[in-house]
C-alpha cells in the first residue's frame, strides 16, 4: 500500500510537471516573445518621424505615452516602432516587434522561476524599448519626410498582425509630407488633398503631432483639416493631440 501511495504521488507529480511544460504559457517565440497559442488583444504600431530631432518636451511626452501604452497593455500584445526614413522613402524595418511577455507579477510563483521572468521581461522588452527611443530622439534631421509612404507601406508590406483583435497606429510626427507622392512645402495643405487612397479600414489612427517653430507657417488649421479628412477617410481616425516643441 506504501509502494502504490507513493507511485501514484510521483505519478501525479510527473503529470504536473508535463502539464506545466507543455502549458500555453510556456509556447512562446524566442526572438519576438509572441505566444500564437494565445489570444492577441491588440497591435500597436508606432511611426515615429525623425526627419527633425525631438524637443525636451516631446521627448518626455513620447516615453510617458509609450510607458502607459506598456501599462495598460495585455500579456501577448504586441507592439511594432517604425521610423520615417529617407533611405527606405517610406518605413524603415521595424526597431522594435515584439510581443509583452509575462512580468514577475503575471506569473505562479509555484510553476515559473520569477526571478527568470522578470530578467527576461527587463533584458527582452523593457530595455529594447528604451534603446530604441534613446536612439530615436536623437537622430538627426533628414531632407524627406515620407508620411504618407510610411503609411502606405503599413498596408502593402502586410505590418498588421492578423491575429489581433485591436489595431492602433499612431503617428508622432509634424506632418510635413514632403516625399515625391506629394509636398506640403510646395503645395501646402493641397499636397494631402491629392494622396492616393490606401486600405487601413481596421486600423485605428491618432496623431501627436509635434509643433515645430521654423515649420509654423506650414504647421496650419488647413493642413490639420487634411490630414484628418485624408485619416477618416482610409482608416478609423481617432484624432489628432498638438505637442508643444
């Protein structure tokens, strides 16, 4: 009786210890921290235009926004921060793609090595995040700023995870376009007017747009009337919020 209690005890703790290896949880991709055993809540897309470096402020404004994103967030949604670079005259790869992976706070303490997660939750996601604003709000001013390309790349490159329930985009930028497709230095608030249409139906879109000095005369009410015309027109706009410089 002795010898059966104790197999059925190592029996059960065998198939414990299966179960905990082979749980969803445990299914996640090494590179990216997506787990595609479940759900994905939201995607969110980032542009960020580094065709003007950042001020102190709006270098503030942005991490504050991206750390609420990270708080708010749910385990497995996934995050993707593009940049407007002239080299690609478009979207740049993306910087960072990568999915929240569990915090020490999400975890059993009876089935996961805390001290393990939370290492993998700082050197995976939380550090990644803050090398690529750092790097970001320090670039250098660039001759093109290909907005609407950027935006148009989102669709045809197929940037969207399809698994999300949620896609949101927001685009920090001044909103100068000037690219080929169209320039707002030329033709002012008309330059949008005349973009072609683009498929962002499920996409919920938000600009922070950032207030320039040396830009304030193109930086008007018409030009904002454009964009969120042109916004509402392709995509689920949802607004756009100034940034002081």
């Amino acid at each position: 009786m002795i010898f059966a209690f104790g197999a059925a005890i190592l029996i059960a703790l065998a198939a414990f210890v299966l179960k905990v290896i082979n749980s969803p949880e445990k299914d996640y991709d090494r590179v990216t921290l997506c787990n595609e055993s479940l759900p994905r809540y939201s995607h969110h897309l980032l542009i960020i235009d580094v065709s003007d470096a950042l001020s102190a402020h709006q270098e503030h404004f942005l991490r504050t926004h991206i750390s609420d994103l990270l708080q708010s967030a749910r385990v497995n949604d996934r995050f993707s921060i593009f940049v407007l670079d002239e080299r690609y005259n478009g979207l740049s790869d993306p910087v960072i793609d990568l999915c929240k992976p569990n915090s020490a706070d999400d975890v059993d303490m009876l089935t996961s090595n805390r001290v393990f997660v939370e290492q993998l939750y700082r050197d995976r996601f939380e550090r990644p995040l803050e090398r690529t604003i750092a790097s970001v709000v320090a670039s250098g001013e660039q001759k093109q700023s290909p907005i609407f390309e950027a935006l148009s790349d989102i669709a045809a490159l197929r940037r969207i995870d399809q698994r999300a329930g949620d896609i949101s985009l927001t685009i920090v930028s001044d909103m100068i376009q000037n690219s080929r497709a169209g320039s707002v230095f030329s033709a002012g608030a008309e330059a949008i007017d005349n973009l072609p249409m683009i498929d962002l139906r499920r996409v919920k879109t938000k600009v922070f747009w950032l207030d320039r000095e040396k830009y304030k005369r193109f930086q008007t009410s018409d030009l904002a009337s454009s964009w969120e015309d042109y916004l509402a027109s392709v995509s689920r706009f949802e607004q756009i919020e100034r940034v002081r410089n």
